[in-house]
C-alpha cells in the first residue's frame, strides 16, 4: 500500500508542477482534489464505507473534468463515467446512481457547448474534433447507453447477488442458531449426565443391572459396602451365584414369568451373601430394560440392606411369640384353677353325703365298705 500511495504522491507532485510551467492553475486544482480525494478513500478506513466510495466518485469525476479540459472528446472521461456508473450501481441506490448519471452526461453535453461554442478553445491536435457536434452527440449518446447497461446489469448482479447473500446468511443464522442450540443442549445433557452420575456413585443403595441371563452389567460403588464385592467383581457375576440358595431357586423360577410379562418387582426382599460368607438381606426394586422393538433385553433396579429391619421384625416376633405362650399358659392356669375349684366342691358334696350315709347304715352292711373306699377317694 506504501509505494502506491508514494508513488502516486510522486505523481501529483510532478503532474501539478507540470501544469504550473503550463499556466494551467485550473488543472492544478484539479489534481490536487483527485489526489486527496484519493487519500481520504484509502486512509479513512475508520470512515463509513459509503463515504469513502463518495469521496472516490468525486475523484473520478474530477479526473474526467481534467480530461475534458486537457483533450476534450479524445480524452478518457469516458472510462472515468464508466468507473463512477460502477460505483454508484454497487454501492449507492438506483436514485443516486440516476442521479450521478445525469450529472455526468450533463458535464459531457456542458464541455460539448463549451468546445463548440469558442468558450474552450482547440489548442492541441487532440482538441480539434472536439469543436464539431456531431461527436460529441456520438460520445455522449454511446456514455448514455453504456451507463445504462451497466447500471441496468449491475442492478441485476447486485440484487441476484443481495438474494444469494441474504440467504446465505440466513443459512448461517439457521446454522449458527442450531449450533447454539445443540450447545446449550449439549450442555445440558453433560450437566445432567454429571448430576445423576454424581447421585449413582454417592447413593448408598445398590444400582445395578442385569442382561436376560441375570448377569451383572452395571454395578455403582454401593455394592463394597453392601457387600463387600468390588465393582470389577461384580461385572459379569450371575446373581444366583451370590443367592441363598432357596432364593436363587425362587428367583429361577419366578424370572422367566417376569420376562414373558415384561414387568419388574417391588419389595423383593432376597439374601445376599457378603464376601465374609454372611447373608445380608437386601430389598429389590426393578424394571425391565426393553430394546428398540420392545423386547425385554435386561433388568435395572436398587436394592437397599434391611438386614437390621429384618433382624429387628424376627425379634419382635420372638418376643411376640413369646408373649403367646404367656398369655396361653397363663389362661391354662386360670382354666385348671377354675376346674379344681369346681372338682374341689363336687368332692365337698361326694365326702359329706358319704359321711352321712356311711353313719346312717350299721358297720355290718354291706355298703359300708364301699362308702368307706369313697371317703378315702376324695381325701387324696
């Protein structure tokens, strides 16, 4: 960028001084407001684009002024129209680029009337077809007709080109919103992958599950302290072979049904055996793991100790039974009480009438002996 601004620098300098030798001060002025219309487009950079692109169509028109002056319709004006039209249909709206076109032909026709009217005179060879009319009407009939095709076809790329762009930024904006939502879920889901993560490993209760053929394929850390088995010596052990062996025949034959009906259980309460060779009971909640076409592939539950609730309910019911045994002796007691009581007063009545009898009769008759043997009965 340096040495094109230095050497464009160069130049004004040796083109002004030129022109001052001349005697051409208009000209001076001319190349002093290109070059630093010039500057202003490509230092400004903190200036608004639009801006920068005026101040560059103004360079360009005084550039085509300067050629007008110094070689009239032999001049290049004609590329410096075509460079503004361009400008104007990229960067500006259709009303200001209409509007730059007519001052742009207007200046052409002004230099036409100047030059063939005497108030500009032919001074070099280059200069002598511009004092007839019929060029000029040429030149500024073919200016008029390029700057309207190329406004014309510049509209048309630019709106086709605004359309692609637009929807490609509307592409980016569906791109760039979905991608901020896939983040955001993303994120969410890690948030919420850690939270449950961080419940499974804390938990005291066993988390497991189990493929069809009851063994293990997940195991959080709960299980060392339930039972004293590490996660590793869990994985891949069926759960009948940590059973009691009663409750591994009932599971046996309990699991098929609960396959074939696709259910889960509730409160199961099982025996597992410790790593110390103990059994701990451990309650079971589970439901079954269904695949893609619903078919059931496993089982995932928790199973929490109630070894203490149990040893706690088999006390209580000792202690209950206990109480039964009390409460039946005790009322056995009561029924033989009152059954010697009753014994004890039919005996009363036997032992007084045989008394009795035995006074009323002599010794020598025969029923004494037996009223006696009744009288020694009821004394034992």
């Amino acid at each position: 960028f340096w040495p094109v601004l230095l050497a464009g620098t160069l130049s004004f300098l040796g083109g002004s001084y030129s022109e001052f030798l001349a005697g051409r001060y208009l000209s001076i002025f001319l190349y002093s407001g290109m070059f630093l219309a010039g500057c202003v487009a490509a230092l400004g950079k903190s200036l608004d684009y639009r801006l920068r692109v005026g101040v560059l169509v103004a360079a360009f028109y005084l550039l085509a002024v300067y050629e007008l002056i110094l070689f009239g319709i032999a001049s290049l004006a004609g590329v410096c129209v075509v460079m503004i039209v361009v400008l104007a249909a990229v960067f500006f709206s259709m009303q200001v680029t209409l509007t730059l076109i007519a001052l742009l032909l207007s200046t052409v026709a002004a230099f036409a009337y100047a030059y063939t009217t005497g108030l500009i005179p032919a001074t070099n060879s280059l200069q002598s077809t511009s004092v007839h009319v019929f060029p000029w009407l040429a030149s500024i009939g073919t200016l008029a007709l390029m700057s309207f095709l190329v406004f014309v076809l510049l509209r048309v790329y630019s709106e086709t080109l605004k359309s692609s762009v637009l929807a490609e930024m509307r592409v980016i904006d569906e791109l760039r919103n979905e991608a901020k939502e896939r983040l955001r879920v993303e994120n969410a889901l890690r948030e919420s992958e850690e939270k449950y993560r961080s419940i499974v490993e804390t938990t005291t209760e066993w988390i497991w599950e189990t493929d069809l053929d009851g063994r293990h394929t997940f195991s959080n850390p709960a299980i060392t302290t339930l039972l004293g088995y590490e996660q590793d010596d869990i994985i891949g052990q069926k759960a009948g072979n940590l059973l009691e062996p009663d409750d591994a025949r009932t599971v046996s034959e309990v699991f098929p049904r609960l396959v074939l009906g696709k259910r889960g259980w509730r409160g199961w309460a099982l025996r597992w055996r410790h790593v110390d060779g103990s059994y701990r009971f451990l309650e079971s909640n589970a439901d079954p793991i269904l695949d893609s076409t619903g078919a059931v592939c496993g089982f995932r539950g928790t199973d929490r100790d109630i070894t203490q609730r149990k040893k706690a309910e088999e006390e209580r019911e000792g202690l209950e039974e206990q109480l039964r045994q009390a409460l039946k002796m005790e009322a056995v007691g009561q029924l033989a009480g009152g059954v010697a009581h009753d014994f004890n007063n039919m005996l009363s009545v036997i032992m007084g009438y045989s008394e009795m009898a035995a006074e009323a009769i002599d010794a020598s008759h025969p029923a004494s002996e037996m009223l006696d043997e009744i009288q020694k009965a009821t004394q034992r």
